[in-house]
C-alpha cells in the first residue's frame, strides 16, 4: 500500500529519542536528556507579546505565499547588516521551519535523478529529505582530522555529471565545526566551475564562538548566484515551535519556491510570522544572552570531556552539540547492528542519559550531545559518561 518513497523511509532519529524521553520522564523515570538539539530557553517576551497582539489585532488571515512582507522587509535588513549580504523582500521566502524552507527549495531544484552532495557526518533529514524530493543522496566521507569539513578535493571527487547541488552546514549539526572563509572560498570556486548549487544551512549561524562567520554567498557575486541561504529561528531565537525558517537567494529561484510553497502550506502561521518581525526588531540582546550562555556551557563541557581518558571531540566552534568520538570501546562492546546505538542503549537503560546516535548522521563511531541544556544536567550527563567509560577500564 505504501508508496515507494514512503517505504525507504527513515524517521528523524533525533525528534524519535526526544518523544521517547518525554514518554519515558511521564512515566516518572528522571532521565538527563541531552538529545536533542532544542534551546532550553524560552522564546524572548517580546516576541510572545507581538503574537499576542497579532491574535487580538486579527492578524488570523491568509497572507503571501512568500511570507509576511514586513517579516521579509525585516530579514533583509538583518542579511544587509549581519551577513554581509544584499538581499530583496522578492528574494526572500518564509516557510514553516529550517525543514521546510530546504524541501521547498530541493523541490525547486533537483529533478528526479539527480544527485545531491551530502558531506558526512550529516544532519539527520537531509538524506531523506532528498530521497523524498525525488533526487539521489550522495554521502561523502570527510576527515575527522579537518574536523569533518569538506575539502575542495573531496567535493572534486564526488561530483558526476548529474550531480545538482551541495549541503553545507556551518555551523554543522552534529559537529558544531566552523567553516573558515578560505575553506568556503575554495568549496565555492569548485561549484561554481561546476554549477553546483550549494544549500548553505546556517540555522546556527548566530550561536558561533569564533571571531568571524562567514555566510558562504558573501564570498562573491559568482557565489551568491549559486547559493541558497537558508535560516531560521528555532535556534537563535528558541523559536522552535513556532516553525520558522527561510530561504534567500535569487529572485527566480525565490519565486520557485514560494510557488511551491503556495500550494503545499499557502505560507506559515500568520501570529507566529508577527513574533518574528519583533525578533529582528527588539530581541537582539536576549539573542545575545542565550549565545553567551551556550559559549559557557560549550568551555565548562569541553574542560569536563578532556578528563575523560579514552574519548576525544570534534573542535566545538559553534551550535550547541559535541561530536564524541567513542571508537575506543568499540572492540569491548559488543553490538549486533550499530555500535552508536548500543552506546546510546546503555546511556539510556543503566545511566539514564540520553544523546543521539552517531549512527543518524552518518557516522557510527560516534555519539552528539546536545549542550542547549541546564549546565548542571550537562555535567550530570558528563558525569555518566564517564562513569560508563570507566568501566572499560581504557
Ligand atoms: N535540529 C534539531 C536536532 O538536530 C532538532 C531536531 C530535528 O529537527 O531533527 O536535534
């Protein structure tokens, strides 16, 4: 009954173990959840009140495909002065989430057949996303000594003659590494030659520790061409439940994807739209507070984890997760299908810790743990990891 699609399916590991622990904490099991990747703030005052007025107001009604003007007003404003980049109201789309804004534009993008590059480790969806949308993943080995970013080599390598377009994620769930600008310029210049458009994922490009961030379709004209940049504000403004994220590139494309979007949602939630527009307008320092926070969490984790003997990280520069190594208890653990999984099996049943897989974002010998937490569950997850590294006697 099921249609092919349907059936090579996976579904989200991460929203998978979150729905897990809730079940888990409503039957009174006390779990440290440092799974998934969601602020434990809560969404700045402001923000709420513009929704609240919006609703009182009868902001309730359709709107444009594209989303609220005066929302996408407000976002170029904020690419202008942010990032560097020079983007139109017109070449501007506001959809229901990060999720949405890359599925409308690999709708828009990539015929049936055709292959996307996906470097791996990888966020969770982006594979099935592409399989969904009709094009064929290609999962890209990277190098855990360049902290799992991709090198213009790499990329040379995998590119085929039907190969359309490129994920980069910076700063990358799972991994929380930062692209330099000269890492990106080289990514660029092979795109380009290539006319390989490249989906720049910068949902967390505002929780970034490093001095510079560099939005990759800044790096030149030739780059903006072939560059969607996408965001959001389930990160930067704990917005995660109002399903907010956007897209900006260039206007025909743009038009592309608010078409699609007119017929698959009409546009998102009008109230929630008004709560961003307060966002750009007045939550800049509430914005700021909550990156201060998760650089604290990210030192006093990382200073935590190097006395771990056994066990080593990916360089954290931005996002909140690290990326844990764990392939040094992988010959006295014994596992059936995945060594990733049974790590977060044990976490789970005799720690009560619970973190992701590695195995859901392309690499097994792993573990990512979220640090959008309270710092004292931070370290009592910490604590337990190490505790069930310490019985390996490493
Ligand atoms: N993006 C977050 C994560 O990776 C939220 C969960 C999801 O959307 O998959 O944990």
């Amino acid at each position: 009954m099921l249609s092919l699609k349907a059936q090579s399916m996976t579904p989200s590991m991460t929203l998978g173990i979150s729905t897990k622990v809730k079940e888990m904490k409503a039957q009174g099991i006390e779990i440290t959840n440092l799974s998934i990747g969601e602020p434990d703030f809560y969404t700045p005052k402001n923000a709420k009140t513009a929704a609240e007025i919006a609703i009182k107001n009868n902001k309730t009604k359709y709107d444009a495909a594209a989303g609220l003007l005066e929302l996408r007003k407000a976002l170029s404003k904020k690419l202008l002065a942010e990032n560097n980049l020079m983007y139109s109201p017109e070449e501007i789309v506001v959809s229901n989430g990060g999720k949405h804004a890359i599925t409308n534009t690999l709708i828009a993008l990539v015929d049936p057949g055709q292959e996307v590059i996906i470097p791996k480790p990888y966020w969770v969806s982006y594979p099935e996303m592409v399989k969904l949308t009709g094009g064929v993943p290609v999962l890209v080995d990277t190098k855990k000594e360049n902290n799992f970013k991709i090198t213009k080599d790499e990329l040379k390598a995998a590119i085929t003659d039907k190969t359309k377009a490129i994920f980069i994620t910076n700063p990358s769930n799972p991994t929380g590494a930062v692209y330099t600008k000269e890492e990106l310029t080289e990514i660029v210049d092979v795109c380009v030659e290539n006319k390989i458009y490249i989906l720049a994922d910068e949902l967390y490009e505002r929780i970034c520790y490093l001095d510079e961030f560099t939005s990759v379709a800044s790096i030149s004209d030739a780059a903006k061409e072939y560059t969607v940049t996408i965001n959001g504000f389930s990160k930067s403004a704990a917005m995660t439940g109002w399903r907010l994220g956007y897209t900006a590139t260039t206007k025909e494309l743009a038009k592309a994807i608010s078409g699609i979007q007119g017929h698959l949602v009409s546009h998102p939630c009008t109230i929630a739209q008004w709560a961003a527009v307060e966002v750009l307008n007045s939550c800049e320092g509430d914005m700021q507070k909550m990156v201060a926070a998760y650089r604290a969490r990210r030192d006093e984790a990382v200073a935590l984890f190097e006395e771990i003997p056994g066990l080593s990280l990916v360089q954290p520069d931005g996002a909140f997760y690290l990326f844990v190594d764990m392939s040094s208890i992988k010959d006295k653990l014994h596992y059936s299908d995945s060594f990733s999984m049974e790590v977060c099996n044990k976490l789970l049943e005799d720690h009560q810790l619970a973190v992701v897989p590695g195995v859901a974002f392309g690499n097994d010998d792993f573990i990512r743990i979220s640090y959008a937490a309270d710092i004292n569950d931070i370290k009592a997850g910490i604590e337990k990891i190490k505790n069930f590294v310490s019985g390996f006697n490493l």
